[in-house]
C-alpha cells in the first residue's frame, strides 16, 4: 500500500498543507492569514494553536484525520546547526523549535508535525532545514578570528534539486560533484560534493551575489563609514530585505524589472545583468572548490523561471560544462520525499539530539511521539 504523507509548511502569512500518496500530491492548500487574525494570535504557543486548527479544517474538508497518515513531515527551522538528512522530531529538536537563535515561520514546522503526529500515532520529521552545516574547514575561515563563516543557506531545495538532477543524469549524488544556485528573493550558490554542501554563501548576512532583496557582499570599509555617516540606519535591512534591486530600482519584483528592460530601460538592464554577473561569478567561484571537476550546474528557484535572466548567466559560466534549469522551489514534493525515503528503508533517520551531543529519550522514530505539545 502507497504511504500517506502529510506536510507541513508554515511561512510568515501563510500556511502550506499538502497530501501525498507516494510522490502522487492528492491534497494541496494554501492557507493565507489576515493580519488582523496574526495580530490576535502573535504569542508562540497561541500562534501555534491558531495553525493547527486552520490545518485541521483543511484535513476535515478532506475527510483526514492524522490516524490517516505514515508520517508527518515539516520544514525545518532555525535550530543548531546539523548536517543534512531527514530528522526526527524529538523532544529536545521541540525545545530548540521553541527557543531559536532567530525568530521565523519555520520554526513552528517541527512543533506542529509532532502535535499531528501525536495523535496520529506515527513519526514525526523535518528534512534539510536551512541551518544544514556541512562545510569543509578551510571554508569556514573568514578572513578574521573573531569571525566564523556560518552556513544558513536554501538547503531544502538545494539538496531536493540536486538529488533530482543526479536521477535524470543517471548519477549518485553520494558521488556527484555539483554546483546549484538557488535564486529568488535572496541567493544561495552552493558547492555538492560526495553528497555534502562544502561550501555555500550566506545571502541573509551579506555573502556572495546581490539578489532582488539582499545587498550580497559590500566593501566592509564603506559599510563601517555609512554607519558613521547615518548612525540611525538599518543595517539589518540593508543587508536583508531591503538590498539588491530594490534598492537600486525600488522593487524586488523581477518580472517588473524585465518590463521595464523589454520598455528600454538601461538602467533596469544594467542592474538585472549585474545581479547575473555577480552570480555567475559565484559559481565560477566554486568551480575552483571542486578544483574544477563538476558533473553539472543547476539552477533553481523562483528566478529559475526567467529566461532572460539564466541566458545571461548561462553566458558566463558555459566553459564550466553541463548546466541544468529546474524553475521554481517545489518544498512540498522536497519534504515528503525525505518522509518517503526513510518508511521505504532507503535512508535512516538521524536523531537530533545525537547529532548536537544532548540526552534524549526518544530514540526509536517507530515509537509514537510523547505527549501532545499544543
């Protein structure tokens, strides 16, 4: 019989949930939050409930229980850094989802897949959240002690359209060596070798290409002099939100942006071929991490879609080989094949709390999760 999966994925105004017979979605729903309904419900365990019951009515228009599901399956949130794979939700992967470094939808993902698994009495997983930290040494270093490169990067995606690549092309991604950039609203280039992401840019703290809302990489010394200059700005929002083209062209919206190019715009062109520029260079960049042996490079994300825009990068970076376009972010499909992976016994489970050196009694993902969280 084809294992039922239910997904969870939870972002900032909205909730994602999807049903998956095998890789076959049977159940797909988009469940948008009115700001007044996130004013009433801001608290984290009130949010959380809040949630639970808007999926709960999905699942009762369909007719769904969680008795009715294998497993449950969540994005990933902002926890301790791990590498990548499919997760158990335990108790103390709970505790971090509940007190993160940082606050953000995702965090939410884990705690409302074990609440379901609960009372499903199955297992409970997240899959490749973004704090998956798999660099090599030597990328880690900064270029000054007191700072270490972290790596916080699309690894849901990055990892789900690598492994896609290598079954098209016939290759084990265990083996592969690959390079994938994720572009959308900030931009990921990572560098897949053997299976691990060695080396990748950080775009949420100001690494690698600019992107339609992150300022990538700035001279440090003009950045230090601005602060000076205007002591009361948002550095964090420079950086993150409200960067790259929407700083030089008022909008993050790309397809904007290509109509004012397709109207004659220069400058409009000049800044889009530049974001191209600084992320091919990029690629190119990593090509020298793989020592420049690669099998292929993909591109992937909402900017996936634009022709324009991998034309131009497809350019520069051709003398590097093979190179792949897989459009748009499918996270859903991503996360339910991590579930489907490991009820098929193609992939075990990692325990959470094994892998971050902490004590924690749930060992055995076969066990029904302990006790209801919300």
């Amino acid at each position: 019989m084809t294992d039922r999966v239910l997904v969870i994925n939870p972002g900032s105004t909205s909730t994602k949930v999807a049903v998956f017979r095998g890789t076959n979605q049977v159940v797909n729903c988009s469940i948008k939050h009115l700001d007044e309904e996130l004013q009433q419900n801001a608290s984290p365990t009130s949010s959380l409930r809040f949630r639970k019951q808007c999926i709960e009515r999905v699942l009762r228009e369909q007719e769904l229980t969680a008795r009715d599901f294998d497993a449950i399956v969540a994005r990933g949130g902002i926890i301790k850094p791990v590498p990548g794979g499919v997760y158990l939700v335990c108790s103390g992967l709970i505790d971090d989802l509940l007190k993160p470094r940082y606050q953000h939808a995702s965090n939410m993902g884990g705690v409302l897949a074990h609440a379901f698994a609960a009372e499903g009495r199955c297992p409970a997983f997240i899959v490749d959240p973004p704090v998956v930290d798999e660099l090599s040494p030597i990328a880690r270093v900064s270029g000054h002690k007191m700072i270490e490169r972290v790596s916080l990067f699309h690894a849901l995606n990055q990892k789900a359209v690598a492994r896609r690549a290598c079954r098209d092309l016939g290759l084990d991604y265990g083996r592969a060596r690959l390079i994938v950039a994720h572009l959308g609203g900030g931009v990921s280039v990572g560098a897949h070798c053997e299976g691990r992401v060695v080396d990748v840019n950080n775009g949420l703290i100001g690494e690698g290409p600019f992107s339609p809302e992150r300022s990538g990489g700035l001279p440090v010394m003009d950045v230090i002099g601005l602060l000076e200059r205007e002591p009361g700005i948002d550095l964090q929002s420079l950086v993150a939100g409200q960067g790259g083209l929407k700083s030089y062209l008022g909008t993050a919206d790309a397809l904007a942006v290509e109509a004012r190019i397709e109207a004659g715009d220069s400058y409009a062109e000049l800044i889009y071929d530049a974001m191209c520029y600084q992320v091919a260079k990029e690629i190119a960049g990593l090509a020298a991490v793989l020592s420049g042996r690669l099998d292929a490079v993909i591109i992937t994300g909402g900017l996936a879609r634009s022709e324009w825009l991998v034309h131009r990068i497809r350019e520069r970076v051709a003398f590097l080989g093979r190179l792949l376009v897989y459009p748009g972010e499918d996270e859903m499909l991503a996360l339910a094949e991590g579930a489907l992976r490991v009820l098929a016994g193609k992939e075990e489970p990692l325990h959470y709390c094994q892998v971050v050196h902490r004590e924690c009694p749930d060992l055995d993902f076969h066990a029904p999760p302990e006790g209801n969280t919300l």
